[in-house]
C-alpha cells in the first residue's frame, strides 16, 4: 500500500493520526504572566492508532507545505546524514515535488506501510532552532492552521533556493571531494543552483552543494546589500533622555528574561528614541534587535534615523528584490538591527534579544490572507518563547494592549509629554454640509497662511482615487464591480473606475447603464479630486500626492518623502499611509477632508480605528518648533467623538472605550473567530457554512452567530458566508476548534477561511 495515497485519500480517516492533546491552555497565549508557564501546560502527545511496532522502519515526520491538516512520514536516506527537527526536505507528493519541514524525528512507521524516501536535504544546519520551532507550533494551534500552512508561512523568506549562486574556487579540490559536481561547474563563473540542478541529478542535488560548501570547496556568492536612500535633513542625536525616557529605558536595559512592555507616548513624545537606546545596549551585550513597523513605506524614514547609530541595519519587507532578500538572509547572524514589516518576524535572528513593535495599535500586523496571524502577537508569543523582553510601541494603543495593562500582563513605560513643549492645538472644525468642492475656504486659507510662513502641510484622506464612486443623478444607480459586492472607485485621470477590494478596471461610462441618461456624476471626493481643485485655486502650491496608486515603487516613494523632507515640497496629500509614524520637522498644518469617513462601517472597531487614526494624523502637526494648526472637515460637526482625538485625551479614550467592551463582552474581552466560506455558487457556500455551524452549536460555552452574508457579500466572484464564534470566557476558543476542522471536510467548490481574533470584519 502507498502510504502517501492512503494518507491522502483518507484524510479525515488516516491510517497514521496524530492526537494533538492541548491540556488545559486556558486563556490567550499573550495572557501568560512572567515565564514559560503555559508552555509547560503545552502537551503535544503523539499517538499511533496501531500497537505492533516491534518491526517498523525508522523514517522522520514531515510537514509538507500545504494545507492538509497532518503531518507524513518518509524514510530519510542515510546518505543525507543525521535527520534533525527544522530541516527542510524535498519531498514526493502526490504527483509532484513539494517542500517541507521535519518536525519530529525518529518516527516509527507500521509494519506493511510504504513510506518513500526524502528526495533531498535543503539545509546544512536547521532552518530554526528549538525554542523556535516549539512557537511555531503553539502558533499553528492558535490559529488553527495545518502544520505545513504554517511552516510555508513562517519559511517564505527562505523559499527560492534556486536564485542563491555558488562559486567554485578549487576545481581540483572538488573534483576530488564530488567529481559529479565539479563537472558541473563548467567554468569558473559563479552558478546558480538552479542551472547547476539541469546538470545534475535531483536525489540529494542541495545537499551535495552543502556538504561541498561546508568543506571549503564551494562559496555562496552573496549580492551586495541595498544601498538606496532617503534624503532626509539631518536629526541631531539627544544628548540627554528626559527624566521619562530615562525610566522607560532602565526598565527595558534591566529585563533579561520575558517581559512584555507597553511604551505609551503621544507622537514626538522619544518613543523611537527610547528604541534606539535599548536596542544599543541589547547589542553592546552581544544581542540583535528586531524592529517590527507596520507598513512598508516607513522602513525607509526608519532607515535614514538608525543607519548612523548602528553599525550593520537590514530591511525585510514584501517589495524587496531576490536579489535583495539573498543579501539580508546571508547577512542574518552579523546584522544587528533588522527592521521589517510583519513577515520580518520569521527570521531567525541567532541572537535576537528584544523585540520591538511600533504603532503596535496598527492593523497591518494582521495577515488577511492564508494563516491570519497577528504579527504583534506573535511577536510576544516569540519573546516569551526565546525569554527576551518585548516593547510595544504607540500613541493609541489597542484595546488588546490597553487591557493586559490594566489586568497587570504588560508593564506600563509612559512619556506623557512631548519632547518639544508646545500647546496642543486646538481643531477648526469646519462644517462642510452642502459644499461644492472638496476643500472649504478655510482649508484652503490655512494652506495658503502656511505656505506664506515658509512651513508645511499634510492633507489627509483616507480614500483613493478620483472619488469613491459614480452616481447617476436621474435614476440613482451607482457602478458596481462585478465581482464583489462593492462599488467602483472613480480613477478620472486614467478614465477608469477600478474595484479597491479585487483590482477589477474598466473604462468610465459616458451613459448611465441603467436608465441611459448622460448624468453621472462623482460622489464625494477622492485625493485625485483635491489634487485637480489645488491646481485650480492655488496653483503656487507644490504639491504630491502618496498613497497607494501614486506611489508605486520604492523608488518613487523614497522620491517623494526625499522632496518632502528637504523642502522642495509644500504639502503632501495622502491617505494612511501618510500618518503612520512619519516624522516632518517643518509640518505645521494637518487638514482631515472629511472626519466621518470610516465611522459608519459596519464593524465594531470602526470607532476605535477612527480615533487611532485622526489622533495619529494630529500628531502630525508642529512636531518641529513651530506651533501647529488644525483644520478638521466634517459633516457633523456636533459629533460627540470629535472632542476626543487628540493625544491629551488618549488613556482616557481608552479607559472608556474599554468599558464600554467589558459590559458588552466583546474582544478584547471575549475571544472572537470568524470561519468564512466562500464559493463562487452561493448555495454550496451557505450550504458549508450551515453544516459547520451546525456542529459548531454544541459547542459547550461558545456562543454562535450566522451563519449570514458577509458584509462584503460578494469578492471576487465568490459568495461568502460566515460564521461567528464567541468565547466570553476565553477558554475554549481557538483550541477545541482544531479537532472538529480536521473531522469536517470542506466541500469541493467551497473554501474556507479562519480568522482568530478577526480585525477585519468586512
Ligand atoms: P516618537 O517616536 O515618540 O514620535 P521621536 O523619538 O521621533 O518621538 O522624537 C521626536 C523628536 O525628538 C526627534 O527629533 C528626536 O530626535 C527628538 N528627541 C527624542 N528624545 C530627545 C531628547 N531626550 N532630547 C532632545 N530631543 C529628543
Ligand atoms: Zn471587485
């Protein structure tokens, strides 16, 4: 019998099964207080259905990158070695090759079972250590994720073995130690170990080039590190931390073993400065540091302030070229301070001895696609795993952080003042009902004083393109995609109305397609549509535009922040990624285009987003010496929630809110999970998601919402259905879940996703 096929077609009824036994994890990994003491509760037994094992072949347990919910076993060949956890294999699969991890090793396989042999080893050394390996593993069970799902996710950087390039110093010498290799090397030329796998037979290929390397014979040829950079005016280094810095830093120099922090400080406040120096003292020791920030746009900024405080800093993020990624992972155990945004986590720094997460607050730290891990609580999961401190960075906290503060599990660092005294400005707010253009007189009047006064301005709005929509003003009708449940984004200068949630374009209608009248017109106002009025009425204005479709490579944004930070720019309009942590000296003004976008979405954090976000954006203005100024556009301008933002009202607006989470039993009270079936047939989604919610129901002490239309009811193409569960106790969720997924099939056709501790509840 082929064990593999078997294992396949039976998967809810394996020959070989694994019970993972989770005894008494009672609560949020991050709940855990000082030490490992959950980790100690974590009980991984392995059991084999069958008890004659007397004759059974030694072979290692595998992860395979995909997303079945077990783990295979397959005979390692002696010639690969010592099998050891956290080596990456190749594999047969099915009818092809795939990836995986071992994760345990020796297994023993039943009698009368055929396993196949690994086809090639990967690693020299493991992939990850230990203390790794186990996080990885609580990890894949707090978010319910199949084991090679979750080692696919964490291993992604190293993903491309191919690209990496070997030189060949000694061709004697190799011919000796593997003559079949040294042929390979047809000339002295560095090669890829894709071109040298043409030559080559596939049994054992990497491993020959490792062995070859670790005898001296063969040398990784390692591309130079990036050296693009932002122009930015020169930061002098403080002299002295102030008397709040000084605490904040003693308690992170001091903590050695796992300590959560929480450093709580309104913007300009010397949150980053405070990073720095903890992170040069962590270094000094022997350490590396990891600093986690939420978008991509801001490693550059990041970048020009540390590069001179450290003598070796490496960026991770999603743009990066092969090229790029090969230099940062060759450089792993030299570099001192790795910044990246959320996928950064998973390198394994051999030294790494603190962790930072800034803007932790930031909802970019949630993966939405494959495994929907929490970056920062991952993150928290890591240092209590490795037993280093972690410092959590933000002017608005999440109510997740606000909560451990307030139950004791985090420790309190606060800067509760700016390092530059200034009055925190009050905001214009200005009514904008009934109003033509986009920015009002007084809008417009701030930027011109501004300009005058040789400062500059940020506009924010948290919108693309020209206009969120078109509107037929005879019949009403507003474009829809086709795909998605959603409304088309108007993009007037490419002509187009594009779709924001799957990328669907098509060109703008000169007729209504319902009624056939020639009256559509824009509905509301996107940053195009500001940039068109500004050309209009203030054309002395120089300005640029950064968001998402402006700014489309690295180049370009590093381009426009340069221009910015060294005056040749008056003001920069932009929607998020405009706010987050920048640091403009010479920004005086701050203008919101319209305050109450955002609040009437259905979902129960928009309030606490909203806040996060407008408090973020008032930061912005007269962080240098200069005062700062305030415009705020709305609809409403009696809105109780406008006299909340601002950093002076933020542990307040916090304690409140969090209130208001307790008498209502919602995260981050209750534990969420959001299961969503989609299918491009609507009944076999609605169908899927009924018979899960039907066994999810007996659940004892969870209670169950839907299944129902998401709020996006469609994306894609696909219909989608969800279900909601809810954990007032914390638990039971997410763990009594893993079992009843691996009974229950989905249905060919139907996928479906799960969203522990969901943030997007679209
Ligand atoms: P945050 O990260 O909280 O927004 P920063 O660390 O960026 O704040 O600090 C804001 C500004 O104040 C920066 O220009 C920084 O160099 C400066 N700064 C920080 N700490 C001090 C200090 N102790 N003395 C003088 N200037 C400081
Ligand atoms: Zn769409």
């Amino acid at each position: 019998m082929d064990f593999h096929r078997q294992a396949l077609k039976n998967t809810f009824q394996p020959y070989w099964r694994y019970f993972y036994l989770v005894s008494a994890w009672p609560n949020y990994p991050l709940e855990m207080a000082k030490g490992n003491r959950f980790c100690q509760n974590l009980k991984v037994a392995r059991l084999h259905e069958e008890a004659s094992l007397s004759q059974a072949t030694p072979c290692v347990e595998i992860a395979v990158f995909c997303p079945l919910p077990h783990t295979f076993a397959y005979i390692w060949p002696k010639e690969f070695g010592k099998p050891e956890a956290g080596l990456r294999a190749i594999i047969s699969f099915g009818r092809g090759q795939r990836t995986g991890v071992i994760v345990n090793t020796p297994v023993n396989v039943p009698e009368g079972i055929e396993c196949k042999p690994v086809i090639d080893r990967l690693d020299h050394q493991p992939i990850y250590d230990a203390k790794r390996i186990h996080w990885l593993e609580r990890a894949e069970q707090y978010y319910t994720a199949a084991p090679g799902e979750m080692w696919e996710t964490a291993l992604a950087w190293a993903a491309g073995e191919e690209k990496r390039r070997w030189h060949c110093a000694d061709k004697d010498a190799l011919i000796q130690f593997d003559p079949g290799l040294a042929e390979a090397f047809s000339n002295r030329s560095a090669l890829s170990a894709g071109t040298l796998a043409k030559r080559l037979p596939p049994s054992g290929f990497h491993h020959r080039l490792h062995q070859a390397e670790a005898s001296g014979l063969l040398q990784e040829v390692v591309p130079e590190p990036d050296t693009e950079r932002l122009q930015m005016g020169e930061e002098r280094i403080p002299e002295q931390l102030t008397p709040a810095q000084t605490i904040a830093l003693t308690a992170i120099e001091k903590a050695e073993a796992f300590n959560p922090f929480l450093l709580f400080g309104c913007t300009g406040s010397g949150k980053t400065e405070v990073y720095i120096r903890a992170a040069l003292s962590k270094i000094g020791a022997g350490g590396q540091v990891l600093i986690l920030v939420p978008e991509i746009g801001l490693t550059p900024q990041w970048l020009s302030r540390i590069r001179k405080r450290f003598s070796s800093v490496a960026v991770w993020h999603s743009a990066l070229s092969d090229k790029q990624r090969r230099a940062v992972r060759a450089g792993l155990a030299d570099v001192e301070v790795l910044i990246g945004t959320r996928s950064a986590l998973f390198l394994p720094l051999p030294r790494l001895s603190m962790v930072v997460v800034d803007e932790e607050h930031d909802s970019s730290f949630k993966q939405q696609e494959g495994v929907a891990y929490s970056a920062r609580d991952l993150a928290v999961l890591l240092a209590q795993e490795v037993g280093i401190p972690v410092v959590l960075g933000s002017a608005t906290p999440s109510l997740e952080s606000w909560r451990h503060i307030k139950s004791g599990q985090y420790q309190l660092l606060s800067l509760p003042e700016p390092i530059v005294p200034h009055p925190s400005p009050v905001p214009h707010i200005v009514d904008i009902c009934g109003s033509e253009s986009p920015l009002s007189e007084s809008m417009l009047k701030a930027l011109q004083e501004t300009k005058q006064q040789g400062s500059q301005s940020l506009l924010y709005l948290n919108r693309r393109g020209y206009a969120p929509a078109l509107n037929c003003t005879a019949c009403g009708d507003v474009p829809e995609c086709p795909a998605c449940s959603l409304r088309l984004t108007l993009h007037r200068k490419r002509g187009q109305l594009r779709c924001h949630a799957c990328g669907f374009i098509r060109p703008v209608p000169h007729v209504c397609e319902q009624c056939g009248e020639d009256a559509l017109l824009p509905l509301g106002a996107g940053t195009e549509k500001i940039e068109e009025q500004l050309e209009r009425e203030f054309p002395e204005l120089r300005f640029a535009r950064l968001d998402r479709d402006a700014v489309r490579s690295e180049k370009k944004l590093l381009r426009v922040l340069s221009e910015f930070s060294t005056g040749k720019l008056d003001c920069l309009i932009g929607t998020q990624m405009l706010i987050k942590g920048h640091h403009f000296p010479k920004v005086t003004l701050v203008g919101v285009v319209n305050a109450d976008l955002g609040l009437s979405l259905p979902d129960f954090r928009a309030g606490e987003r909203w806040w996060q976000q407008l408090t973020q954006v008032l930061g912005r203005a007269g962080r240098g010496e200069d005062p700062g100024k305030i415009v705020i556009q709305t609809y409403d301008p009696k809105a109780l929630w406008l006299s909340k933002i601002g950093d002076r009202h933020a542990e307040a607006t916090l304690d409140e809110e969090l209130g208001r989470r307790q008498v209502l039993n919602y995260p981050p009270y209750a534990r969420w999970v959001r299961i969503i079936f989609s299918s491009g047939n609507a009944a076999r989604a609605n169908e899927a998601a009924s018979k899960m919610a039907d066994i999810l129901r007996q659940m004892p002490g969870v209670r169950l919402v839907g299944p129902m239309p998401c709020a996006i009811e469609r994306l894609a193409t696909r219909y989608r259905f969800e279900i909601l569960l809810q954990d007032e106790t914390r638990k039971h969720l997410p763990w009594a879940l893993s079992p009843i997924f691996k009974r229950l099939p989905v249905p060919p056709g139907v996928r479906r996703k799960i969203d522990v501790d969901p943030v997007d509840m679209m």
